[in-house]
C-alpha cells in the first residue's frame, strides 16, 4: 500500500525561524559567536524555587496521572491568581490544565470549531494558530492590519469580515510579532461584536504579566463567554516544562474534559506541582524583577534601532519582541535575516514567519538577550547594513 500523507498538511507552512535555528546552532558548532535573537524563549531560567518543587515532586516517586482537567490546587491557584491581578471571580472548574499553550488551542478549537468553519485573525500572527485550525478542518480568515489599529483586530474590522463560514475571532494581546495591546474599551468592542455575530470570542494572554506600561486586560473582565488560553512559558519562565491553561465557558467544562481524557490524558504531573510553586510571593517578587529587566531591554533594542533607520510603526507595550520595517535596506527580509546570521553571527526571525501582510519588509526581534549581547549584535547589524 502506497504511503500517501494526510492532505491537511499540504497548507501547514514551515516555520522559518527554525531553519535559521538549525543554521546557527551549525555555525555555533564550528565555533561562531551567534546572538540569538530569534526565538521567543526567555534567556532567564526557570527559578529555583519552582525547579525544586518539580525536584521534590519527583523525587517522591509519586509521579503519576493526574485528572485531565489538572490538579485541582493548581486550579485554584490559577482562580486565585485572577481574582489578585484582574479583580476575576473564576470557578476552578472552568480552568483546564494544558500541555503547554498548544495543549490549551488544542482544546479550545476542538471542542468549539467544525470542519469548515473560518476563524478571523489578525495578519501579522503567529502562525501556529492558523494551523491548529487547519488541524480541525477550518479556515483562517487573515484581516490585514497596521500602525492605525494598533496592529489588532477591531469591532468594524471583525464585522466587515464576518461571513456566513465565520465562527470567531481570535486576539492575541499582547500580540507576537508585534507586542501590542488590543485596551480596555476596544477588546469590550470586540468581544460584544463577537457575540452579536453569534460566534465564539478566543483570548491569546500568554504573555500576560510581560506588560511595561499600562497593564494588559483579560477578556475574562468583560465576559465569562469566552476562550482564554494562558501559558507558564513566558511570564514564568517555564517553556521546557509544557505547562499551560485554558478557561473556557461553563457550557464547555465537559466536552473539553472529554476531549482532555482523549488526546493527552493528563499535563505532566511535576510540571503541574513545579506550576504551583510559580505563584509563591517570593517567586511572583523575582519574576516582576524580571519583568523590569525585560523593559530596559525593550528600550534599548527600540532606540537602537530606530537610530540605525529602522521604522517602528508602534512601540511594543508587552512581549519581548520587536516587528521592525526594514524595507529601507531591503524588499527581502528572509534572505536579510540569512545574510544577517551568515556574515554578522546575529540571528533573527523574517516576517514571512507572521503571514503574508508586507511580510517581506519585516523582521522580528527578541529582546530575550542581554543588553550586553544586544549591544554587540547592534553593532554587528550597524557593520552589515552600511557595509
């Protein structure tokens, strides 16, 4: 019998950055000095206090499955997380336990999205989340966007490109590539615009707590109606230990339950005891200390940038990137970024990897290096666009 690959995978794009990953991690090899500056994982370690709950958890020999939905005082902690940052009543019942953020769209879309069904995001994106849909048999319904809405999604945005294949909307805030913030009274905008349309509203918050000026809102502030997924991976430092959450509405708790039972069992349980530790006072004091570092090195990397003739449409309120138009040195910025690593050791993300909207004139910075390290890599990027 012919081996024949299943047809959903025609439309799953590469995600380029990962080619420029492999290329780097070759040239480290060979001994290169490379600056990363591509991939959305803190430099920071997990702390130590929630790697020796993780420790201790295995140690214990106690390492076994948990309820699909997690640990019930995991549950409760995330409850009483929102309840302290977003002033929140939220029923443990309702938070679900996640391998990862993945683990968590997993969940949202399969238990709420049927073949066909389109679902608006924002373009640019992270790509991941157009393909989780095309996973379930949907669609994506990109809506370019820029500087003039804050490169999201809005009421009239949403309701101009609903159709009668439309089942929801998802907004990222704040959003990667672009680290910008969808506010208060425009997400309330959006999320009743949803629901006028009479289809389901998903909150990207993962990185909620990574915010610099004004704090970032929780849908969950203006409806319980809606699907927010959450992760331990950026604000707490925590991307190797696949822990995320997912809240959903009431009238999902039990399909997402069953669909948990099915496609993962369980979240692995010393993730979900090192997950507790991660909303101790102390550890919650040195993940804010974080956090300030993470805005001095936003600033930083703006400043240098827009110095060296990069156009920075919005400044990023939250994340720890930067979408920079470089089109002032270049109408490619894929084979920019290989040049870039090639001849200059820095390693950064094409916007091609974010979708189709004037792609090839940006490329995405993290500042998840230190100011040392971005220092020197400004300085090798400043040598290879004068050159």
């Amino acid at each position: 019998m012919k081996s024949t690959v299943a047809g959903r995978m025609d439309g799953f794009s590469p995600f380029y950055v990962m080619e420029l990953l492999q290329r780097a991690k070759q040239l480290e090899s060979q001994g290169r000095d490379i600056i990363h500056m591509e991939v959305g994982e803190p430099d920071f370690s997990t702390p130590d206090r929630v790697i020796n709950a993780g420790i201790q958890h295995i140690a214990s020999g106690e390492v076994k499955y948990t309820a699909a939905a997690g640990m019930m005082a995991l549950r409760e902690k995330i409850a009483d997380y929102y309840f302290k940052t977003y002033a929140v009543r939220l029923p443990p019942e309702r938070i679900f336990i996640t391998p990862g953020a993945s683990g968590a769209f997993l969940l949202a879309l399969g238990v709420s999205l049927n073949a066909d069904d389109e679902l608006i995001m924002a373009d640019p994106c992270y790509p991941c989340n157009s393909n989780f849909v095309r996973f379930f048999g949907g669609k994506t319904q990109f809506v370019n966007v820029n500087a003039s809405t804050n490169y999201q999604l809005t009421a009239d945005l949403i309701r101009k490109n609903w159709t009668q294949h439309s089942r929801g909307a998802l907004v990222a805030s704040p959003s990667n590539p672009t680290g910008t913030i969808i506010h208060g009274k425009e997400l309330n905008s959006v999320i009743k615009q949803v629901k006028e349309l009479g289809g389901h509203f998903y909150s990207d918050e993962i990185y909620h707590g990574l915010v610099y000026d004004k704090p970032a809102k929780s849908a969950l502030e203006y409806s319980d109606d809606v699907f927010v997924i959450n992760s331990f991976s950026k604000y707490f430092a925590m991307t190797g230990w696949r822990i995320g959450w997912l809240v959903v509405p009431e009238a999902f708790i039990d399909p997402a339950e069953r669909l948990a039972q099915n496609i993962f069992i369980s979240t692995a349980t010393h993730s979900q005891y090192a997950a507790l530790a991660a909303f101790d006072d102390e550890n919650l004091v040195e993940l804010e200390s974080r956090k300030q570092q993470f805005a001095r090195r936003r600033d930083f990397l703006y400043q240098n940038l827009v110095r060296l003739g990069f156009d920075i449409a919005v400044k990023p309120e939250g994340a720890f990137y930067i979408y920079a138009n470089c089109s002032r040195f270049t109408d490619d910025s894929f084979q920019f970024a290989k040049d870039l690593l090639e001849q200059q050791g820095v390693a950064v993300t094409p916007g091609k990897d974010f979708g189709d909207n004037d792609a090839n004139c940006h490329i995405r910075f993290a500042y998840t290096a230190s100011i040392a390290k971005m220092s020197i890599a400004m300085e090798r990027l400043e040598q290879f666009i004068c050159q």
